[in-house]
C-alpha cells in the first residue's frame, strides 16, 4: 500500500515540476497551428513581410520581395537610375 501511495505522490510531484518549470513543452500548439510562414526582407524599407504576403518583383533578373507597390516602384527606379 505504501509503494501505491509513493508513486502516486511521485507522479503528481512530477506533474507539478514539469508545468513550473516547462519540461517537455519546447512545441506547443497554437491556435492557428497552420503553415508557418517564411518572412521576408524588403530590400528598400529593411521591412520584414511574410513571403505570401509580398510583392514579387524581378529586377535584372533577380527576384525581389517587397510590402508595397510604392517600395516595389523606389526601388526598381534607384535600380535602374
């Protein structure tokens, strides 16, 4: 009966040290535990944007994202002035 009531306090000691201290929760789930993703640099306003969210523009054969049309239009226009 004792060893009964040890592990029971043992395991319940464990449950209680694993949610203070956070062992085993390196993943946790979100909400929206959707498609994460990639985030991108605007090379004009140094704006970090997620990639399905830019605006594509390809520049001397180089692919470019952008926040706006507006930084789009800049840069292409430093670019090629």
């Amino acid at each position: 009966m004792r060893l009964l009531i040890f592990a029971a306090l043992a395991y319940l000691l464990y449950r209680v040290f694993r949610h203070y201290f956070g062992f085993g929760d390196k993943i946790r789930k979100t909400e929206n535990s959707g498609v994460i993703d990639e985030m991108v640099k605007d090379p004009f306003c140094d704006t970090y944007i997620p990639v399905r969210d830019a605006k594509r523009r390809v520049i001397n054969g180089r692919e470019y994202f952008f926040c706006s049309e507006a930084c789009a239009d800049k840069f292409q226009k430093e670019k090629e002035g």
